[in-house]
C-alpha cells in the first residue's frame, strides 16, 4: 500500500512539471514570431467599428526613411498613413453610435452630420470614396495646425501620417486641447541644424502617448496612441 501510494505521488508529480514545461514553452512562443519582433494581438474596446491589429504590421506601414522632410504646406497623408487610419478604425458597412454619441457613424470611423445624405448601410465602395473626400478634409486641416507653428519647422511623411491619424480620431479642436499641441506650440527653432530644437520635439510628442484616452475606450485608444507616437517620434 505504502508503495502504491508512493507510485502515485511519483506519476502526480511528473505529469505536474511536464504541464508546467509545455504551459511555459506555449507561453513564450505567444509572446514571440518567428522572426523576432513581440507581436501582440489587440482588440479595441467595445467599439462596434473594433479590429484586431498586430504591432509588427503597425510597423510595417511606417514609411521608408528618406531625408525629405516636409514644410507645413506641402503635406499629404501618405498611402501608408491611409492604411493606418483604416487598420484603427476598421470598416463598418452598417452605421451604429458608439457609446456617449448622438450621431452615427459609418465606414472608416465617419461621423454623419445632419446635412449629409448618407445611408445607414453603403457598399465598401461608397465607404472608400466616403474616407478619401474626409483625408482630402483632413489633410486642409492638419495645413492649418501646423501653419500655427514656426513656419521654419520641416515634417517628415511620418510625422504628418501620424499627426492625421491624432487628428481624426480626436478631431483638430481636440487635438489643439491636449498637452501634446500645447509643448509643440513651445517648441524652439535650431539655427545649428536648421530643424526644431530636437530635445524640444522629443518632449512634445511623448505627450502623444496619453493624448486624447477616452475611458470608454481606454485600450484601443491607448493601443493607437502607442502607434501613432512611434511613427511620429522620429525627425
């Protein structure tokens, strides 16, 4: 009986260490590709419009490096920037509110206004056409933040996609409200490197990280502000 029990105790605590060993390699792979980067996978909270994003394919539309960089009336929102946006918001064909809001809102994260003869179902099609008249809308916008800052200042394609992305998510008056805008409105010209101050930026736009984070949607909002602050960070 005595060894019975023993037997038992033995084979309880093998098959104990090996579910602790296969739990613990599962564990790792999940956190890890295949090639390297920590890929996580996010759902957006409770918003009907909500998609799953990967931050290794985030990073993938950053665009190439180049040494152009951009005075505040020659920006465009990039084709990358474009897809941005659309990975954040995701498609919706049918409109819905989303918690808090009187209007509906349709396809890529548009808000239909009262004087806009919009279904409340639209083919992928019409929602296309629909996002690429709002970033032509948002593209004036952005022209007329910037132009509030030292004219002297030059954007890299980066910054300005993930600037637009900010700004229609949060909309300019919303963005103009946070602490981000506010350090950028401080920020000092570089007569050395003919740029703006460096230290200057880096301290505006880490401000990006916890701009505009609705409590109703602390997660997503907190997921794309990560986002949009690791294209922007860089001169």
């Amino acid at each position: 009986m005595i060894i019975k029990k023993k037997n038992d105790f033995i084979m309880s605590f093998v098959v104990s260490v090996v579910t602790i060993c296969v739990m613990s390699s599962f564990i790792t792979s999940a956190k890890t590709s295949n090639d390297g980067w920590k890929r996580t996978t996010f759902t957006l909270d409770e918003d009907p419009s909500s998609a799953i994003i990967e931050e290794d394919e985030i990073l993938m539309m950053k665009n190439e490096v180049t040494d152009h960089l951009y005075r505040y009336d020659e920006i465009k929102i990039s084709k990358n920037g474009r897809e941005f946006i659309k990975k954040h918001e995701s498609l919706s064909l049918t409109a819905y509110k989303l918690k808090g809001e009187s209007r509906h809102t349709i396809g890529y994260g548009h808000v239909i206004y009262e004087d806009e003869s919009i279904p409340h179902k639209i083919s992928k099609k019409r929602a296309d056409e629909i996002f690429d008249k709002d970033m032509d809308k948002f593209e004036t916008y952005i022209k007329l933040m910037l132009l509030e800052l030292d004219h002297r200042f030059r954007y890299t394609q980066d910054f300005v996609d993930g600037l637009a992305s900010l700004t229609y998510n949060c909309g300019p008056d919303g963005v103009k409200r946070t602490l981000f805008w506010r350090r950028m409105t401080r920020c000092r010209y570089d007569n050395n490197t003919k740029m703006i101050n460096q230290r200057d930026f880096e301290y505006a736009v880490a401000a990006v990280k916890s701009a505009n984070i609705s409590s109703s949607y602390k997660n997503g909002h907190t997921i794309r502000r990560s986002h949009e602050y690791r294209l922007m960070a860089c001169l």
